[in-house]
C-alpha cells in the first residue's frame, strides 16, 4: 500500500474509533444522566439480548422459579452495562492509537486497557499518545461515577415504589381484588372518605411515570415479596376507583376520577417508552378483558356484605367498562412484560396475552 493509501486507510480507522467512542458517551449519557426518557439503542441491545436468554430458560418453569429467576435479570443487566461501555471505550480507543502508530493488536490492547482502567504499565512517550491516554482514563474515571450515582437513585425510587406497594396490600389484599379493597374500605367506614387514598395514588403515578422511563431499568425490578408487583397494584387501585364510581353507592369523588387518568396516562408513557402496543384513544364502548359475568359476581359478593351498589346494574357495567378500557389493553401489556404475579383481573389475563405473543 502506498503512502497516500495508507494515510487515508489510518484516517477511515480513526474516525471509526471516533464515532465509537462518542456514541458510546452519548449512549451513557442518555442512559446515566439525562433526566427524561429516552429510549437508547445500547441500552435496549443490551436488555433484549439477556432477557431473551432469561426468558428462554423460565418458558416452561413455574412461577416461583420464574420469580426466583427473572428477579436477577435486571441486576445483571445493570452489572453488565458498564462493563460492556468500556469495553467499546477500549476498542474505540484501540483504533486511535493504531491510527497514530500502527502495532500489534496484543500491544495495542494493552495500551488502550491500561489507559482504560489507570493502570499505567503501558505508555507510549509521544504528545498525541499521551493526549489519548489522558483522555481515555479520564473518561473511565466518569463512567465509573455515573453508575455510583446512578444506582442509588434507582433504588431510592424503587424503594418509593415498593413501599406503596405494601400499604397498598394491606388495604386490597394478596393478591390485591377489587372485592377485598371494597369489602374492607367498608368495614372500617372508610368507602366515602377515600380522597386521601387518591391522592396519594395520584402522586404516585406521576413519580411511576418518571421514574420509569428515565430509569427504565425498576420497570423490570420485582417486588422483594414473590407475589407483590408494582404493575398488579396500580391495576388494582384504578380498577378499585373505577368499581367505586361505577358501581358503589356513595357520593361522587372525583379524586378517584383524576387517579384513574394520572394512572393510565402513566402507564401509556412507560408503554410507549418500550414500544408496546395499546390504543391511545379508546372510545367506550370497545370490549375489555373484563367480563359482565366477573363484575357481577365481585357486585354480589359485595353486595352480601351490606356493601350499598347502585340499583341500575347495567349502568354500573357500562360506567365500569368506560372506565377500563381506558387502560385495560395497556395494563395487561405491562403485565405481560414483567411476567407480573398473578392477579384478578390483571396478570391471570395477561398470561394467556404472553403466550399469543411468544407462541408458548
């Protein structure tokens, strides 16, 4: 090769490492530090690619292995992440340097991965040499304390999350029903003094939606209790608002209105954010999962219990149905892709939606 040939075969190979190199930084910055969701293409490769073997090896097991399983999935994605960015820092800057100086690929190693990781043993004594060692552990040093600070911001909010979670059990059940919700707002007199209780869903959701999708990671997260579930709950508290305005005798609150809304309009976001189907615009009258025969027979039981319902049942049924198809599609998609506990009403419908998808 002459010297104008290779001058531009060095020039190609360096830009290539440029590029590598750069996008690698932007994909850490989208992932570690800008506060909004964005979905990253490293990201997503990297997720897909483990869950697709974790969900291989639990296609066929049960539950509890499935829980036991798929609750390290995104703990080793997290593990894995960083290591995989540096590994593209090593291999970028693996072409700069042979751009500078052709070599090896052992000594081009070596120099890229002590530059890398501080290490030092490996030096080249020339000012662009230097530059780029400089440069490339410095930008190791950052990696490191983006994930530092990343994690604890993770789990800060997943302890939020999950918090809620079990208040929200001791007042609906294990696995939460719209019936033991009821039954028991009831007993304790509390059914007509619940704004409290929607308001707080209500600032949940918003932190759900936030945190979500800028940390789409606790998406995946499972509860510390096998048959708790982030997604099971929030179904559960829109579909125990829905029944109460619907269904349940006592005066309007339209708290609970405004946490149905807070609630899907979240659950749409963190939908879209994954790419999962759902209708953004639902009109009343479209079919939802949720059988007359099932809402009749939570309006019996409740209405055994002394619990006052409405008289006109079909308006009931109507109302209700307008009210979950507002998230009905969209609450068994998520349910679907954490492979959520079961739940009436939710996960026990979002199973057979998983095996359609994945012909299991």
């Amino acid at each position: 090769m002459n010297s104008t040939g290779m001058i531009v075969w060095r020039t190609a190979v360096f830009l290539i490492g440029l590029f590598i190199i750069s996008g690698t930084l932007i994909a850490a910055i989208k992932t570690f530090i800008l506060p909004r969701g964005v979905n990253v293409w490293l990201t997503r490769v990297v997720f897909r690619a483990i869950g697709f073997f974790f969900r291989l090896r639990v296609k066929r097991a049960t539950y509890e292995d499935r829980d036991r399983i798929m609750a390290f999935f995104p703990p080793l994605a997290l593990f894995l992440m960083p290591m995989i960015l540096l590994v593209l820092i090593l291999l970028g800057y693996m072409l700069l340097f042979w751009a500078l100086a052709p070599r090896p690929f052992p000594e081009l190693f070596f120099l890229s991965g002590s530059s890398l990781l501080t290490l030092g043993y490996a030096s080249v004594n020339t000012t662009a040499s230097k530059l780029l060692e400089f440069s490339e552990a410095m930008i190791g040093l950052v990696l490191i304390a983006m994930l530092i600070a990343y994690l604890p911001t993770m789990y800060s909010a997943f302890s939020r999350r999950e918090t809620a979670v079990v208040l929200w059990e001791a007042r609906a059940g294990s696995p939460p029903t719209v019936a033991e919700m009821v039954s028991r707002s009831y007993r304790t007199g509390e059914l007509e003094r619940l704004r409290d209780v929607w308001l707080f869903w209500q600032t949940w959701f918003a932190e759900l939606e936030e945190s979500h999708t800028s940390l789409s990671p606790l998406v995946f997260f499972r509860s510390p209790q096998a048959q708790r579930s982030w997604i099971t709950a929030a179904g559960n508290v829109m579909d125990s608002a829905a029944f109460i305005l619907s269904a349940v005798d006592v005066p309007f609150n339209p708290q609970a209105a405004f946490c149905i809304r807070a609630g899907f309009l979240a659950l749409r976001q963190i939908a879209d954010f994954f790419g999962l189907p759902h209708e953004s615009n639902p009109v009343p009258d479209m079919p939802i999962s949720i059988s007359r025969y099932e809402f009749d027979k939570v309006c019996d039981r409740l209405a055994a219990q002394g619990v006052p319902l409405k008289a006109n049942r079909e308006q009931a049924w109507r109302d209700f149905a307008g009210w979950r198809v507002n998230y009905d599609d969209v609450l068994l998609a998520l349910a679907a892709l954490t492979i959520a506990p079961y739940a009436p009403w939710i996960s026990d419908r979002s199973a057979l939606q998983r095996k359609k998808e994945t012909g299991d």
